[in-house]
C-alpha cells in the first residue's frame, strides 16, 4: 500500500498519472497551498522541503517526481512504463524528466513562486513577464530536439509522457500558444484520451 | 569509449568524477563558454541545449547530469557506485539529484544566468543578491535531512557524493560560509581526498 501526497495543478500529477496505468494500490491525499498544507508539521515530517509529491511507501518516503516516477516504473514493472531493461534508453528517459524538472518546470515556476530567487516584487513582476518566452523555449526545444512521436520516447508510452503532459497543461496559464507547438499538441490531446488520466484528474478535482 | 564534452566550474565535474571513479576508457573534451564553444553549430549538433555535460556513448548522446550519472553507475556496476540492486535505495539517490538539479543548482544559477528568466538588468540584479539565501537554504536542507553522513547515502560513496561536492564548490563564490554547515564541509574535505576527485580536477584545469 501506496500513500501519495498531492496538490491538485501541480507536478503531482505525473505521479498521479503513473500509479493510476500502473493499477497500483494506493491511498491519494489531497492537500492545498491555499490552506498552507505543505507547511504544517505533521506534512513537513513527510516532506521537509514542503513540497509536493510525496510518496510513503513501506520502505520509507519519496519525493521529487523523476525519482517516484522511474521507482514506480521498478515496483509495477508489468506496466512498462519505462525501458528498464535497456540502460541507455532509460538514461534517455532519465534525461527528459531531468529537463523537465530542471529547467521547464523551473522556467514556469517563475510566474508564480518568484520569491524562491527574490524578495523585490519589481524583479518578481519582471520574472512573471517574462515566463511566455522561458517556457515556451523549453516545449520548443521539446517540440524540436526531443519529442520522438507517437510518444515522446517514440513507440511506446512511458513515464516521460505522464510528465509532459502535466507541464503542458500550464501552457495556458504560462501564455503559450499549445497549436503553435504542432507535435506537443497533438501529445496533449492523445494523452488526455487515456483513462489513466481522466481517473487521476477526476480524483484530483472531486 | 566515451567521448565527454565539460565546461570547467560547472556540474560537469560531478560526471568527471564518476568516469575517473569508475575507471572509465574515455576522452574529455575541455570546452570554453567564454568563448562560447556551447553555442558553435559542432556542439549544437551534440547538444542543442547549448550546456554541458554532454556524454557520447556507442548508442547515441546523453544530457543532463542524474541522467548521466546513473548510466555510468549501470554501466561499470563494479565501481558500486549506486545501490542498483534496491529500487527503494536507488530512487533516495535519484531523488537527492533531483534536488540538487532542480532546486540547489537552479538557485546558484540565478546569480551569473539571470538571463534564462528576465531581460531587466535590475532584476538580473535582484536576484544576484539573493543567491546567498536561496543557495543557502537548499544547503541547509541536505545539512538538515539528506546528508546521512559519512557520505550523502550513508556507507557507501555514491555519484550523490560526487554531485554534492561539485555544488559545494560553488558555496563561497555564491555567498556562503561552508563552516557555517559541518556536515557538508566533513564531507567536501573528504570528497577532496579522494584521487578521482583530484584527477577530475587535474585534467579540468590543466
């Protein structure tokens, strides 16, 4: 049995996603930054960084989305929802999530968590204007160098899908225009028609 | 053999030190961002990220440093410098890079590369100012609750131990005082001794 911590709009939902096509066993908890959650002592016990996700496992707790995901891809190996048998694919899986959370989801973080990297609120307002050009440089890069297509690792659908399609729901709300990005676009629609996401959301915005 | 492309000063030390650990038959390939070598079309073509490192393999290029560090842990398994065998073991280490690539060196970035998310110098500014802050905060946390000591996984020397060391590095240009944090600064001088370390480093500034 699974315990796994969320926030509804966040990169919780790669996870959210991977337990659901995995079929795993497994508890969602809910929380909300507007309540300050994270910040309580019985969820800072879980999860210092006050961050979400978190996942408790039997073993002890997880965080940070690459590393829950290619764990749930090692616990649900029947899922295949990574190469794990192929170290140099799965480095390559390893390589796009670490892009995303390195550098994408960073980019679109300025918009909204700006007091990570300053207390000016002018530098702050120069940081949100300027999200629409960082995050959409990201999914180009994606659009252009990564996304092998059908599925961003090309045939087959893996972890590195799950995640995209989380940060590419931000797209919107970061001012970038999704049809521009033809091949992210299309990623987006395929991935919203899995029931693996449409249960995850249904559970996240019950 | 592997062909490994490194800026000096950067994280590319952290797969430097894993190579020379593991016992690596490659080459290094020394490259210059002041005079923009990253972003001639030779190295656009190797990496279109335009940043370092960049590792070519027999099967194709790698990016990103968790990425590449767990590929070399997965390919010379007798250097034992991951717990692959524990999925539980091996997702703490990917989640402590996790946090060292998205969060800790996100924060030591924003005081030389502003640029990657605002155009306003004053900005730029701002958030140069509060490197010491963001930075120190992340090391505090690793202090705090990651670094089990002796080395970041407890026992075993890990590429956690080579990632964190190359980050330590850059503690005094960004501000902080590292004997304001004892255990990370046990573990740098310990890091420092070791020959892989001293190699990396020889051929780094050679």
């Amino acid at each position: 049995m699974l315990t796994f911590y969320y926030v509804p709009h966040t990169c919780a939902l790669a996870t959210h996603i991977a337990l659901e096509e995995a079929g795993a066993d497994y508890t969602g908890l809910r929380m909300n930054f507007a309540d300050e959650d994270q910040k309580q002592p019985d969820y800072l016990a879980i999860n210092p960084k006050a961050r979400v996700p978190s996942l408790v496992t039997e073993r002890g707790i997880l965080t940070e989305t690459p590393a829950i995901l290619i764990y749930l891809c090692q616990l649900y190996p029947a899922a295949n929802m990574a190469p794990l048998d192929d170290p140099f694919a799965l480095a390559q899986v390893q390589s796009f999530n670490a892009y995303l959370c390195s550098t994408v989801h960073v980019a679109h973080a300025h918009r909204m968590r700006g007091h990570r990297w300053t207390d000016d609120p002018d530098a702050q307002a120069a940081m949100r204007a300027f999200v629409p050009q960082s995050v959409g440089e990201g999914f180009q890069m994606i659009e252009d160098t990564m996304l092998q297509g059908p599925w961003v690792m090309g045939a087959d659908c893996t972890v590195c899908d799950f995640y995209l399609f989380t940060l590419a729901q931000w797209l919107d709300g970061d001012g970038v225009d999704i049809t521009t990005l033809p091949k992210i676009h299309d990623h987006f629609k395929r991935m919203a028609e899995r029931p693996s996401v449409a249960r995850a959301l249904a559970q996240e915005f019950a």
